[in-house]
C-alpha cells in the first residue's frame, strides 16, 4: 500500500528531476545506464575524449540528510502514519549500519 502511494506521487509533475529514473513510471535504472553508455559512445564517435567514471547506489541512503527528506515529506503532503513509518525506518536503517 505504501509502495503504491509513494509511486503515485513520485510520479507527480515536478517532483523529481527528468534525469530521474529509478521509482518512476517508464524509466528503469538500467535506462540511465543505457544513456550513460550511449553518451560515451557518441563522444567517441565525435572523437572526443572521455573520461571514466563510476558510480555506485548500494549505500546511497547513508548520504541523505534524514532531516531534510522528512520536511520535504512534509511540505508535498506526505503526513502522519505514512511519514511516521518511513521516519521509522529511516532511524532503524541508521542503527543497523
């Protein structure tokens, strides 16, 4: 139920960026991948340089200010039980890392 209606509103208008792709309808994050790999692919084929570069998602919660992320769960409406049990499980993701 919850995933349900995070979706739904993640999905809204002008809350997360286009370049977004994971959570969203229609964009995977094996996309963004695929885009990455189709940028290179172009800059080489222009013949200009490219540098390398990684990127990693596996600690990625560990680096959002839990603070912020609440307000902003505020701000777009996203109140009481929902905000309580996402507050919950942030606090606890932090005591098991």
């Amino acid at each position: 139920m919850i995933y349900n209606r995070l979706i739904v509103f993640i999905n809204k208008p002008n809350i997360l960026i286009d370049a977004q792709h994971g959570f969203k309808i229609n964009k995977l994050t094996e996309t963004t991948s695929k885009i990455f790999i189709a940028s290179i692919q172009q800059s080489t084929d222009k013949l200009l340089y490219v540098l390398g570069s990684s990127f990693g998602t596996t600690k990625a919660y560990d680096v959002i200010y839990h603070d912020i992320l609440l307000n902003k769960l505020e701000y777009y409406v996203i109140r009481w039980t929902i905000k309580a049990w996402i507050e919950t499980y942030l606090s606890l993701s932090v005591t098991i890392c």
